[in-house]
C-alpha cells in the first residue's frame, strides 16, 4: 500500500470515550458494539488466567495508541495490564483502492465479503487470529526471570499488542460473519497453546518458550513470519482485512525490535565477557560459561532451531491453497506493489528448491503454485539483515565467529524436505548420522539446562543480568535508572 496514497486528513483519532476503545464508529453499528461487549469481558478473563502470571497487579510503563498514524504513539504510562485500553483499530481508509493482484486485479476493493470467498476469508482471519492468543501463552512465566526492569517492559509491550492484534480479527469475525464468526472468536479464546486435547493450529505456536534467549530469537525469527503473513494480508482484496493487517503491522515492527536488540545485546555482552577475561576462542563454551554469558555456538544452535521451525510455519513451497488465496485477491505476496509481473501470474513461473535422486534440484513451477516458496525467499532474505547486524558486533569485538542461516532443507518437518535429514550446509544424511550430530546443530539438555541455571530474575531498576548488555536508549528517552515495572 502506498503511504503516499493517504493523507493527514485521513488519519483518524482513536475513541477512548467509548468502553471499546475504537476508530470504527461502532457506537453506530449496534448489533457490533453488543457482541464485542459481549466478548470483552470473556477476553479478559483469558487474560488474567494465560497472561503473564504474577503480574497482573503491576503498574507497567505502557505504549497505547492513540490514533493509526505513524505519530500516534505518543501517550505513554503506567497501567495495570488488564486494564489496558484494547480495541479495534484500522489504518486510515484509502480512496478508490482496487485489488492489486489475482482474477480481481483493478477492480474496487471489497468492504463486504464476496459470497464465495466467505470460508476462505474466515478461514485465513482464524489462523491469524490464533496466532496472536498463543504467543502470549507461551510467554506468561518469561516475567519471573527476566533480565531488567527494561526488558520486562518490553515482553509486557509485546503482550499487550499481540492482545490486540487479537482483537482486530476477532471484529472481522464478529462483524463479517455472524453466528460462526461468534463462534469463531469464542474458541480463539479456548484453544491454548501446548495444550494435548486444544492446542493452537500452527505448530511453532505449541513450542515452549522457557527463557529469554528463546524469547529474543522468537521475537526476532517467528514475529518476522508474522510480518510477512500481515504483509501479504494488508495486499488483501477485502478491504478491512486490509487495513486491520496494515495497523497491526506498525506494532509487529516493534516486536522484532525486541528479538533484533535482545540477541544483539547478548553477543555484546558474551563479546565483552571474552575480551576481559582473554578468551580468544569463541569454541571454549565453559570458559565463557563461567563467567555467566551466554557462548556464541549456542547462541547459533538456538537460532538454527527458531529459524527452522519459523520455516514450517510458511506451509509446503508448492501449494494449491496459497494458489486459490492468491487468485481470488484474498493474500497477496511480500511487498506486492513493487513486482515487477502481470500481478496474475498466468504464465509466470518460479524457481523452487526440490529433492530429486539425491541431490538438490531448482525446478522452474506455475508461479501461482509457488506463493508459499516465494515468501519463504523472502522471509530468509530479510531475517539475514538483523544477522549481518549481529556479526558486525562480533567483528568489531575482534572475535572469529559468524553467525549464519542454516540450508532451507534444515530440520525442516514440513514442505519439500520434510521427508530428508540435512545438515546447515545442506549434507543430506541418513537417520543414524543425524541422531549422531544432531547436538552440532540444535541446542541440547546440557545447553537448556545452562539457560534455565543463568535466568534469575534481576529487578533492581538499572541493573542487568550478566548475560545480557545495557540497551543503548531506553523507552521513551527514560535514564537507564528508570523503574519500568513498579512490581507489587
């Protein structure tokens, strides 16, 4: 969407009179205003039982939105998180928008749902929407380890906003689809994440995330496929799908902020660590270990499980229902607008990576069978730059250590390469040479074990855990003695 297309005049205030904060006129649609009233109070009894655990009576030193421009974050404060100021906010609407890929191409974007694209839609806001929910269960205990008063603000931020990016599709739901759109929303609310008999519908949304390291890589890793999903749904031919993803993709950018800075500070730190105590060997894991930082293969070895696991959340390369999304107007790929095609891909094809007799192959296919692929080269292609910003740290540190993405076909368990063992360089192996070197590659018991020993809380306000470095700024401009989180 191109920001030129929207004005100042566009933009519009948020209503934090009404008991749903708004910019939807919803006072107007009472049948609307009745549901997710209904619905509020369900939310926040969620809340309170899978948010962060322990916290709930904390002052936090929240961001809210107060209105869908890039100024709009200015009201900064302290507030209990469950009674934060969730609600349904759309970026600005833009005049004469058309559909911009697919069948549909140029012509008007949708504001109701087209009557044969109806259980395609609600099933593409339902797995978003699931998402949201699940990554704030899987983070509910990471606040009783955390590493500074700085960084538990900042897991609370990322709480509250995946909360709300809750609350934009659940008003798709509501507002679009009736009865089942109800239901819909009740069981967000009910699925949970890890759960045997209800777990979340995306595999990487089971996964624990039982210390910081985790946190940061998934913040910057798995948060980063969620950018890419919100850009491709801000393509949509239904408009407010559209301008909900476009809103909520302001918040996502922060989000991996969080993981990019984390990991960052980190190898500041393990850097730091090394060069004061003379170890020139980035390998000596128990010599940096005992000074309590965190080694640099680990921290490699964490990042290739993230990276992995965040690939299987793009689906197989080649997909029929990535296809039929594409051609209806409904999901468009990365950054749209500048492809230089048809925007129909009618006679397009794309390069996919396949198995073949052994041996890697690229295989020219339909390029509308290959959305899922082309997003995932794109995905990998953007996560390398917060990587060339992590080994800058390491190279001025003077240390011989780079970190790098592992092949595609890497421990991969959906797609092409869920049926072979790879190694990171993309050696093909059998079960047995995997079983033995999977250790290389991926963290061990040992390693988790060392994470869990060194993630003791430190809440005093402008100290920090030996593993982690100082941010460079901090909130809102605040000193670095700043009591973020006044605990109770």
């Amino acid at each position: 969407m191109s920001s030129e297309a929207i004005t100042s005049e566009d933009m519009v205030e948020v209503d934090y009179d009404d008991l749903i904060p708004n910019n939807v006129d919803l006072a107007s649609d009472r049948a609307l205003k009745r549901a997710m009233e209904k619905w509020q109070p369900k939310y926040i009894d969620w809340w309170k039982d899978m948010g962060p655990n322990g916290f709930q009576e904390s002052q936090v030193y929240l961001r809210t939105a107060v209105g869908v421009d890039k100024d709009g974050w200015a009201k900064f404060g302290y507030v209990k998180m469950p009674e934060y100021r969730w609600g349904i906010l759309l970026a600005p609407e833009v005049e004469g928008r058309t559909i911009p890929f697919g069948k549909h191409k140029g012509e008007p974007a949708w504001q109701e749902i087209p009557g044969e694209y109806r259980s395609l839609l609600r099933r593409l806001i339902v797995i978003q929407g699931d998402t949201e929910p699940a990554s704030v269960e899987q983070q509910r205990y990471l606040g009783k380890t955390c590493p500074s008063l700085y960084d538990l603000r900042n897991l609370f931020q990322v709480n509250v906003e995946e909360g709300r990016h809750l609350w934009a599709m659940v008003h798709l739901l509501q507002k679009y689809f009736g009865r089942d759109g109800r239901e819909e929303a009740e069981a967000l609310l009910e699925r949970r994440s890890g759960d045997a008999d209800r777990p979340r519908m995306l595999g990487a949304f089971n996964e624990e995330t039982p210390d910081w390291l985790s946190f940061f890589m998934f913040t910057y890793f798995t948060d980063r496929d969620g950018k890419m999903q919100l850009e491709s749904l801000a393509q949509s031919g239904f408009d407010p799908l559209s301008r909900a993803t476009r809103f909520m993709l302001m918040e996502e950018a922060f989000h991996m902020f969080v993981g990019e800075t984390g990991v960052g500070r980190i190898i500041d730190k393990t850097c730091q660590v090394m060069n004061e105590h003379g170890i020139t060997d980035p390998n000596d894991v128990d010599a940096v270990r005992a000074h309590g930082a965190i080694d640099l293969p680990l921290l490699q070895r964490k990042a290739n499980f993230h990276m992995s696991v965040t690939r299987d959340l793009f689906g197989a390369e080649v997909s029929t229902n990535a296809a039929t999304y594409f051609n209806a107007g409904l999901k468009g790929r990365f950054n749209e607008s500048k492809l230089e095609d048809d925007h129909q891909l009618e006679n397009e094809t794309y390069s996919v990576t396949r198995f073949q007799d052994g041996a890697f192959v690229d295989e020219d296919v339909p390029a509308l069978n290959a959305i899922n692929c082309r997003l995932l080269d794109d995905y990998m292609k953007d996560c390398q730059g917060g990587i060339n910003r992590w080994n800058k740290i390491i190279s001025k540190a003077g240390i011989d250590f780079e970190l790098s993405q592992p092949h595609k076909a890497f421990n991969r368990r959906v797609g092409e390469f869920s049926e072979i063992n790879a190694s990171p360089d993309g050696d093909v192996l059998g079960d047995a040479d995997w079983n033995a070197r999977e250790t290389e590659w991926l963290p061990e018991p040992e390693d988790l074990q060392y994470l869990k020993d060194i993630m003791k809380p430190v809440t005093e306000p402008g100290k920090f855990a030996s593993w982690i470095a100082a941010p460079r700024v901090g909130v809102d401009s605040k000193e670095g003695d700043f009591e973020y989180v006044q605990l109770q």
